[in-house]
C-alpha cells in the first residue's frame, strides 16, 4: 500500500470532510443529528491518520457498499499511483430488472446479471455509481460510470453485486482462497469490521488485529458493531465484478456457484 505524502493527506482530509457533509445532507435524518455525525468524523480524521493511509480496493467496495446501503455513498482509496473516488445516491435507483438492459446500453455494460439465482437471492435495486481516478498532482486521468445491484433473500442478509468497466485501484490484498471456473480466476476474502462511534479508542489487542491485517475498524457509527464481510471478485470480458455481503453466512462455495451462475450466462 502507499503511503500519503502530506499534501495528498491535505487533499484526502478535504474531500472527507467535504463528501461527508455533503452525503450526509441526503440521509434521512435532522441537522442535528447531521452535525454531530460529522463533527465526530472531522475529529477522527484528525486524530486517527490510518483512517485513510490504509486503503485498498476490496476494502474500498466493502466500506462503500456499507453506506450505500444507508442511502447515499462516497468511497475514496489510495492507489499506487493515483486516488480513486467513487459515489453514487438511492436518488438514481431503479427498482425494476426490466430496467437493468436501458442501464447497461447507457452505461456501456453487459453485465450478465440474473433477475435470481438458483439459491433463492432476487433482483431488488440498482444504481449508478460515478468514479474517477486522480494522478498525484490531483488530475483526473480516468472517469467511469459503472453500476450496484443489489440482491435481497427472505430471512437472509443482502448481497451487492458491483460490475466496473476497469480497476481503478492496485490491489494489494492476496485473498483468502482462490477457485476457477471456465478458466476465470475467482478470488474469495472474509474480513472482520468493526463499526465504531467517532471518538471510540481502539485497545492495543485492537491495534495489534489491525496491523496483523485481522481487523478494520470503521468509525461513524453511534455504537459498536462487529460485522463479517465475503467478498468475491473476478474479471470477465475487461469487466471487473464484485460480489459481497455483511454477516451473510454463505460458504464460499455458495459465492463460487453465483459468480458461475454470472458467467454461464448469454
């Protein structure tokens, strides 16, 4: 991963401070409680330099897939050798699979997406998501526009499937296990988030977790929430896919048969 130089860390405070105020503005809640939530934020980026000096790309998409459930997203990673930011709003959804095929031939997608899978997981929404990457000088050097669906099971937690047209991030994480199917390498990767209130101060058992790659703690939350996120990603015809949920409770095998379902599709 790389590290910061002090005015990319400049840079980085801004635009979290900036995109936080802003996204917050769509949620569903007062000013109130719109203010604290930020003012605590502010303080953490300030305190806690690692909040943002660690990023990669599954932990990127896990995070932002996180908010995004909540109503508004906006994800920033450190690269290499570029910033990448991505964002999208519950504004531009669209809530019927007859609308997915529009949205690809705008997007300039063919994603493969099933209305269901064999396992039970449904069609429940889709959206946009907007993405640049910046060089280090903070010029944009790539823009995409990509696309979120969001799969709902009864009694089960959802699943997001996230398709790019391209990396815009170097991933540095090796995953957990790997499998093959028709000759596309699948990726699988299980981490362990702890969402926690701004001025939350990790233990040094905490800390310990964190550098050994074990834990990732997330603040903004008004308590704390231990969370289990699968992620399974592959790159099929230049596009990259993303699969992944929070505490699912799904084997890695099940994630293998959706990605298999995805990619015998026509």
């Amino acid at each position: 991963m790389k590290q910061l130089t002090g005015r990319e860390d400049e840079k980085m405070d801004s635009f979290l401070r900036n995109a936080l105020k802003e996204q917050a503005e769509t949620l569903a809640i007062g000013p109130e409680q719109t203010e604290r939530m930020c003012r605590g934020v502010y303080q953490r980026i300030e305190e806690e330099g690692s909040m943002r000096k660690t990023w990669n790309m599954r932990k990127t998409a896990i995070l932002a897939a996180a908010v995004c459930l909540v109503g508004a997203m906006t994800a920033v990673a450190a690269g290499q050798v570029k910033t990448a930011i991505s964002s999208s709003s519950h504004a531009e959804d669209f809530t019927e699979y007859s609308q997915l095929a529009e949205k690809e031939e705008q997007l300039g997608l063919k994603t493969k997406a099933p209305e269901a899978f064999s396992n039970g997981y449904r069609f429940a929404y889709g959206t946009p998501v907007y993405s640049r990457g910046e060089d280090e000088q903070g010029n944009v050097v790539k823009e995409q526009q990509d696309l979120s669906l969001m799969y709902s099971k009864e009694n089960m937690a959802d699943l997001s499937l996230n398709i790019e047209h391209g990396n815009l991030f170097d991933e540095s994480d090796a995953p957990d296990q790997t499998a093959v199917h028709e000759g596309i390498t699948l990726k699988y990767s299980q981490d362990h988030y702890r969402m926690v209130p701004p001025d939350y101060e990790p233990s040094a058992e905490e800390k310990a977790q964190e550098a050994a790659g074990e834990l990732v703690i997330s603040y903004g939350t008004d308590r704390v929430i231990d969370q289990t996120a699968q992620t399974l990603t592959w790159e099929d015809n230049g596009q990259f896919y993303t699969l992944l949920g929070f505490d699912v409770e799904m084997t890695p095998e099940e994630f293998y048969q959706m990605a298999g379902e995805i990619i015998d599709a026509e």
